[in-house]
C-alpha cells in the first residue's frame, strides 16, 4: 500500500501512574526532615510500643518542591498489597491510600502541625479506621519518603508526573528519526529539504484529535503538543492529492521535539533487505535493551545512558490507569487502496483517510525511549516499518498540567471549609 499524507488539510483543526513498591531499605530508625519556616515545635526522639526510637523534623519547606504526583506502597497499611497516591500543589497535598477492605484519604496543610510536621485532617470515606497525624517528607531526586504519625515506619514514593524541567533537551541521546532527534528545536526543521524530504505546518494535536465521549466516558486526551508531517513527495498517476510511502510526525512542546512517530512501507521494487535495516539500526543504536521478534526497543534514563538489558521492558508500570499514566499522539493520512486488478482496468485510484496512532507512557527511571517494529516480505525484503521514540520527562509534565488544576481545586475545597470549622465554638 502506498501511504498518502494529507499536508495541508488537518481537518478539525489534532503514566505515569507509577507505583514503587516500598524497598525492604532501613528506614526503621525514622524519617529525618527539616523545616526552614513556621513555629511548629519539634518532635524530639522517643521510645515506640516496641522500643525503637524514631526522631522526625521537617525536611521540606514549600509544597512547590515535591510538586506533582507520587505512588508507592505503605508497609503496614491494611492487609495484603496497598497503594499510596499523593498529589503535591502549591497549596496543600492529597493522599490516597488503598488496601483491600481499607481506604484513606488525607488532607496536608502547609499549617504547622502538632509534632513538627505539617497539619493534616481526613475526608471522605472511611475515617474511623485511618490514623492520622502530623505529616512528613523527605525527596531525593524522584524518590520521595513520606509519613503520616503513627505509621510504623515511611513509605517510599516514586514520581509518576509533575513540572517538566528542561535537563531532558540537553540529555537527550543523539539518535535520530530520518535525521530528527529529539529535543531539536522545531525552527530548525523549518529549512530542511536537503534529502527530499518536506515538514508541513505544525497544528496543534489536540485539534487534529479532539476529546470525544464514547460509551465508557470521556476517551483520553490526546498529548498537549503540536504536529506537524515530514513527508517524501511522489508522483503517481491519476492522483491530485500529495503522495508519500514514507511519513513521520513530529511532535513538539514549547518548540522541542519530544515525540517521532514514523510509518514507512515501501514498494518492493525500491525496498532494503530486512537485514540491512538491522545492521543499520545496530550501528547507530547499538545492541537493544529489548530484541524480540519484529521489535527492537531502546531504552535509555534520564541522564541518556542505555538502560541494561532485560527481556521485559523497563520502563513499564506497575499501577495507573491510562489517563494517569499515558497520552496517545497521532497524526492523519491519506491511503491509495487500489487492487492491482482495478490498476490493470484503468480505474481511477481510490484514496482513503486513514491515522497513524501510538501511545506514549512515561515511566520511572526512563527517560527516552526508541521502538522499532518491522516486518518482512516473504523474500526477505522489508514490508513496513513503525518507529516511536519519545522523552518521557515532557510527557509527565504534560499530565500534570492536565491534571493540576482539578487536583488544586479539590484541595482547597477541603482545606477552606476545615480550617473555618476549626474556629467555631460549638453550642451545646
């Protein structure tokens, strides 16, 4: 089949959820934190029921600094595998915990709290069997303790999303997509034609792919990005409509790339040998992380260094739904679907619109990755191949920012109506 892209016409204008299982580390000797504000008094060392001592200060002193989402496991919390979920704003933070037959929701304050720690209150369900008290936390890099009083020792949290920081532009490993890589600056796509090769407008993705309501809900955003088509022009016979066998979409943020969607099926009479792409793709990626038949996956982390081998795939989660974890980027085609027995009559060529459709999920610890799928003709040439890379740092800034603000606006629905209650005198 030849693929045709549909240049100037973009009709309709285009996770992390990641839960870290709490490491067997030695965190029984407490939670160490300072505080740089506020008058809480500190929590001095003191025996527990089973006499180890934990001493506990504050480490944290603005919410802005742990910004974001969190998952993990509380060691402790219910009975068999449990769940954490702690979503950082400016303002406050809110903590779900999940165990069978046990459900927490918690509110955090930046208020000083009793102990030293910040002040936290339940809400929602299940408040009689959840502890609480004074909350604490300590972030190292994308690791994140955490503890409420009178947990028996702190959960260690992973971060699923949050603020994207530019490190990942300078990181990025210098493979490239028909000669883009990653974290290149879209004006410098604008001029390129050397090989052949044409990119058209950038549209905003979310326009191309609009939010529609199906019968399970509200479908999933597409990524916050711009699209635009690197395209190899070609003419056929009978055909208006510009044709090429060889499109990639480029997906940028803030002017960066930070996703590479590529289709190419190519005719027989102009296709390489399956091996030759192979031996091409092992000379400037090296050996995959993952090789399995038709796929080859590279994955590197966030300082651009190839992760180690392993037959899965590192950079999958655990947990999350596919709104909290995943974002699907795409871009639209046009398909000449004609049969040779309709070429031999004569028939005008029959084109058809048709997309080129991928997901891409951040995941802890990984910060690019690069997946190619090919096939092969039965004579050992290629038939088609399928290439996705993209960082993974702008994606989970992209959830945040489709997340935050409902997440912010619940929080503070909670904090203001507790924090006036606390004041009122009852009348008895």
């Amino acid at each position: 089949m030849i693929r045709c892209t549909e240049i100037a016409k973009f009709s309709g204008s285009f996770g992390f959820l990641l839960y870290a299982v709490m490491s067997n580390s030695a965190l029984a000797e407490g939670l160490v934190m300072k505080r740089s504000w506020g008058n809480a008094p500190q929590k001095q060392a003191t025996p527990d029921e089973t006499g180890a001592v934990s001493g506990i200060t504050n480490e944290i002193a603005d919410f802005r600094e742990i910004e974001g989402e969190w998952a993990g496991s509380v060691p402790g919390f219910g009975v068999g595998q449990s769940t954490a979920v702690l979503s950082a704003t400016d303002i406050g933070i809110q903590l779900v915990l999940r165990a069978p037959a046990k459900h927490c929701e918690i509110i955090v304050t930046p208020e000083p709290g009793v102990s030293g720690g910040f002040a936290a209150f339940l809400f929602g369900m299940s408040r009689k069997e959840c502890e609480i008290g004074d909350f604490f936390a300590r972030r190292s890099g994308d690791k994140l303790l955490v503890q409420i009083e009178g947990w028996k020792q702190p959960a260690e949290l992973t971060r699923m999303n949050g603020p994207a920081s530019e490190d990942w532009i300078r990181s990025a490993p210098p493979a490239t997509v028909r000669g883009i890589a990653l974290g290149d600056a879209v004006d410098s796509l604008k001029n390129r034609g050397d090989d052949g090769g044409h990119v058209g407008v950038f549209h905003s993705l979310r326009r191309v792919y609009p939010q529609r309501i199906g019968m399970m809900g509200i479908s999933d955003p597409y990524l916050d990005a711009d699209v635009a088509v690197l395209d190899y022009p070609m003419n056929v016979a009978g055909v208006e409509e510009r044709i090429s066998i060889d499109n990639t979409g480029i997906f940028s943020i803030q002017g960066r790339v930070v996703a590479l969607l590529r289709e190419h099926a190519p005719p027989e009479n102009i296709a390489p040998r399956l091996e030759a792409v192979e031996e091409a793709l092992l000379a400037q990626l090296g050996e995959p992380t993952v090789k399995q038949r038709g796929q080859w996956a590279w994955y590197f982390n966030t300082a651009g260094e190839p992760l180690l081998k392993n037959r899965r795939t590192p950079c999958g989660n655990m947990f999350g739904t596919s709104s909290e974890t995943k974002r699907p980027i795409g871009f639209p085609y046009l398909e000449i679907n004609t049969s040779p027995v309709e070429i031999l009559r004569g028939l005008k060529p029959r084109i058809e619109r048709g997309n080129v459709l991928a997901t891409v999920e951040a995941a802890n610890g990984c910060g690019y990755s690069i997946v190619y799928t090919m096939t092969q003709t039965g004579n050992g040439l290629l038939d088609k191949l399928n290439v996705l890379a993209f960082a993974h740092e702008p994606v989970r800034g992209s959830i945040w920012n489709d997340r935050a603000f409902a997440i912010r606006a619940k929080v503070e629905h909670e904090i203001n109506p507790n924090e006036s209650s606390a004041s009122v005198t009852p009348k008895l």
